[in-house]
C-alpha cells in the first residue's frame, strides 16, 4: 500500500500493489496523481516499466527488461528475475544486487571488530558495505582483514539474525530448520568454538551453495550466515566470528572450511587444523576487542 497526503493530511492517492510491485485493478485512488509507484521508483507512463537507475522492471511480470550485471553471483537464476524470485524478503534498490536489511545484522558484524576501525566498515541505507572504505586501510585486525575478503569475494555472503532458515537437501527438496532455545553452561569447561558466554544449543549455520548429503546447502547460490536470534550481543558475535571469519573466509579462499571430528582415545578431536585456529583466533579476538563493548 502507497498513500499520499497533502498538508492538511487529505488523501490525494493511493495504490495497492502486489508483492512483485503490480499495481491492483479496483484497489486504487487517483493512482496517476503519484510519480513514483512500486519501492519509490518512477513508473514510466508509455511503457509501465519503472525505472531502478541501472535496469527497467517490468511488475507485471516481475522480471528485469535486462540481464543481471552481477551475473557470477547469481549463476543458478534467471539473469531476467526480481530479487530471486523472493520478493517479500529481498529487495533490488538499484537493479545491480540483492541485500537483506538488518540494522541488528549490521551492529553484530560491528561487534567483532576493534573500536577504532569500525569507522571503515560503512554501511549505506540498503545495506550494502561500502567496499572502498574497508579498502582504504590495513590493520593488523584478522577479523577486519576475514571480513575484507568476504567484501570482496564477487560472490554474495549473507548475514542474517533469525529463529529459524530454510535450507536444501541432496535431492533439492526446501526444508524449514528452527534453530530451538538457547541454555547457559555455568561449567568452568566452555568450547573455544562456542559463544564464550556460555550459551550452547543450535547457534548459528552457515549455508553453501551444492547438493551435499546430510548438509544444510544454501537454498540459492548465495553463502548465507544465519545466527541464532535466542544468542545474547556478546553470544552472536562470537558465533559469527565461528561461522564468518571461521568457515564462510576459508571457503572464500577455496580452502577446506568443514570440522573433521575423529574419535581419538574416546575425546571428540577437530583435525581441520586450519579452521580450528581460524575460529578460535577470531572468536578470541571478538573477545578481546570486539564483542558489545
């Protein structure tokens, strides 16, 4: 629904829209009185296609009258589709990429970094950091230097705070996961892969594009990172220093970012060296710097 209002607060028009943007017969009033129509893009008259800055979209159909720009990222969609086909939870603000909005999303990321530079970790209104003020300097911060990489990988990462995520199995079949409730470990013993707060239970996942058996595979071709809303401040920015700058950066270099358990004289032994040092550096170092100070 768009509504617009003079200065005495009386209504000039209005239009109801569907959620790809089309605008619905006999729900209208005076639609013609306003310029901009679907997320505040103006819709051409001639055409009906309303123009995003770097494509026109077509809402009747729902689909781009050009291809992606970003066609690498989105290898397994349609170059020709609106927010991957998922309007009601994505949005397109200029026609060159897709991001989810999180304000909370955006301050846990903040968490895990120094104080001094999360200054160079600009976010714009629609979500986006600004690449070329994190690549403006260097520090000696190996979360800023992870987080970096995953700015510049030209594939999307996704962050995102939430209850519960869908995900695909080997056979390609969608299925909705609810991460459950978090509980506090008062024991002296707390993993230094976990929220150092204590909090255990399902707390965060990390989401690859592929068909793996017995694996959480990204339900698009996006790399999503999804942390457990139940987690306190400090709680989730210790798990997305694990799933982040742990296995979303050595995926990102093209190194082996899965845990290798094996049962060794009865005790449970992570053999992923590699990510084993990751998580426990950057989860220290949220620790140290970071998390809600």
């Amino acid at each position: 629904m768009r509504a617009v209002v003079n200065g005495s607060n009386e209504l000039v028009s209005a239009q109801d829209y569907d959620q790809w943007g089309y605008l619905l017969q006999s729900r209208t009033y005076a639609s013609d009185e306003s310029k901009f129509k679907f997320t505040e893009k103006e819709r051409d008259k001639e055409s009906n296609y309303d123009y995003f800055g770097a494509r026109y979209y077509d809402a009747r159909v729902g689909r781009w009258g050009q291809t992606e720009p970003l066609l690498d990222k989105y290898p397994g969609f349609s170059p020709y589709m609106y927010s991957l086909a998922n309007p009601l939870t994505f949005f397109d603000p200029n026609g060159n990429d897709v991001i989810a909005i999180s304000n909370d999303a955006q301050q846990m990321i903040l968490n895990t970094l120094p104080q001094d530079i999360r200054g160079n970790v600009e976010f714009n209104d629609q979500g986006y950091i600004d690449k070329s003020a994190i690549n403006s300097i260097e520090n000696s911060s190996g979360n800023f230097e992870a987080l970096k990489q995953l700015v510049n990988d030209n594939r999307l990462f996704e962050v995102s705070i939430a209850s519960e995520f869908s995900y695909k199995n080997e056979t390609g079949e969608d299925i909705d996961f609810k991460f459950g409730s978090i509980e506090y470990n008062n024991s002296i013993d707390i993993s230094p892969f976990g929220a150092q707060t204590g909090e255990t239970g399902f707390t965060g996942q990390t989401l690859f594009p592929g068909s793996l058996p017995e694996t959480f595979n990204s339900p698009n071709n996006s790399i999503l990172i999804i942390i457990n809303e139940a987690l306190s401040t400090r709680g989730r920015a210790n798990i997305l220093s694990h799933e982040a700058y742990g296995h979303a950066f050595l995926y990102s270099l093209g190194k082996d970012n899965s845990h290798k358990i094996k049962t060794i004289n009865g005790n449970f032994i992570e053999t992923n060296e590699e990510l084993s040092n990751q998580i426990i550096r950057s989860i220290n170092e949220t620790e140290k710097y970071g998390g809600n100070k």
